[in-house]
C-alpha cells in the first residue's frame, strides 16, 4: 500500500500532467451523457461521440426519446455494439426519467441504479460530473488496472471493492478528477499490454515499475 504522501504526490503529479479532468464524451444535457455512458460499454468514447450528433439530432428531448421505437433507436446506435440492449435501455431509462423523475436525472445513488443499463459506474460518474457529489469514484478497466499496478490497492479486480477502498483513501473532493485522470493517463501512458513505465510521471510512486526493476 502507498502511504498518505505518496498518494498526495501521485494525486499532484497527474493533476500537474493532466489539469483538464474531464469525461471525454461530447455531450449538452444531463440525459444525453446518462445515454452516452450506456453507448459506451464496451465501446470507446470516439466511437459514442460519432454517433450520438445523428442521434440527439432525431431525438432532441427526453419525451422524444421516451416516445421513440427501440428499432429506430437501434439504427441509430448500431455501430457501437450490444446495440439492441443498449437502444432498449436508453428508451426505457427516458419513460423512466419522464414517468417518474419529472424529466430529471436524479442525483442519487439509489435512484440512478434503478435505471437499465445503469450500474455503479454509471452512477458515480453522473454524481460526478453533473452534481459533483464529493466521493464520487468511477472505477473503469484504466482506473483497475492502474490503481493495482500503483499499489493503491491490494489485488483488487472487483470495481465495487476498488471504489469503497478509493474512497479511503482518496480525498472527497479530488475523487471524481482523479479517476477521469486514471483514463487519461491509462489511454497515453499506462497501456494494459505495453505501458510506458520509463516515460512515466509516477514511475518513482509505482509498485508495477518497483517489481519490474527488483
């Protein structure tokens, strides 16, 4: 485990490296990045931004797309993969928002997780960047990956368990910035076959570099 300064150090370095956190899906209304996460299960973040400009372009409101036939959705929606799930989600989620949350996206754990398709992920990512709820720890295969490699965790591979010991150990209100920089850092840096470790801000603070050279 890293101690309490090496985590203050790892935090300053990325956010030094890093000093724009912030979800890389394009996105203008709180309901659009609710549906671009679900797009991109599996899927990259490129990929949902090519696609959603058609997409909220048909469907320009929540009642529209709460209205929508999941077929004319899965065309929309197609090249990202999973599509049917994915489409059948997204118009279930806005009959849900519209029917139950008066056209909101809620800004609670317990609420958001009632919506199909959204997990916790999803969830804190929302309290994040929407509500910035303090704490808020989006735990994706970057943040896994990295966060084991780093020594922050002991092992861990499920994200639920990776998020409770994130939110030890991180302070509340760097959370949510910390694990948009694990993505950015993970997609430049930290490679999951091949990662830079020589080119590396946090190759001194980092247990994978320290077996590596032992």
């Amino acid at each position: 485990m890293r101690t309490s300064e090496q985590i203050a150090e790892i935090i300053r370095l990325l956010e030094a490296e890093y000093p724009e956190a912030m979800c890389t899906l394009d996105y203008r209304k709180d309901y659009e990045l609710l549906f671009s996460v679900r797009l991109a299960a599996q899927c990259t973040d490129a990929r949902v931004n090519m696609i959603t400009p058609a997409l909220f372009e048909r469907f320009p409101t929540l009642e529209s797309f709460a209205s929508a036939e999941v077929e004319e959705v899965e065309k929309y929606v197609h090249s990202c993969g999973f599509y049917r799930a994915k489409a059948r989600d997204i118009v279930a989620s806005a009959k849900l928002l519209t029917e139950s949350y008066g056209g909101r996206v809620p800004d609670k754990m317990e609420d958001l997780l009632k919506l199909p398709g959204v997990g916790r992920k999803t969830a804190n990512l929302i309290l994040g960047d929407v509500y910035k709820v303090p704490g808020s720890t989006v735990v994706d295969t970057h943040c896994i990956r990295i966060t084991n490699r780093l020594g922050l965790v002991d092992g861990l591979k499920d994200p639920v368990k990776i998020e409770f010991e994130l939110r030890r150990l991180l302070p509340p209100d760097k959370s949510s910035d910390f694990c948009h920089r694990m993505v950015l850092h993970g997609r430049a840096v930290c490679d999951a076959r091949k990662p830079n470790c020589r080119g590396c801000i946090l190759n001194s603070l980092c247990k994978y570099c320290e077996d590596s050279e032992a």
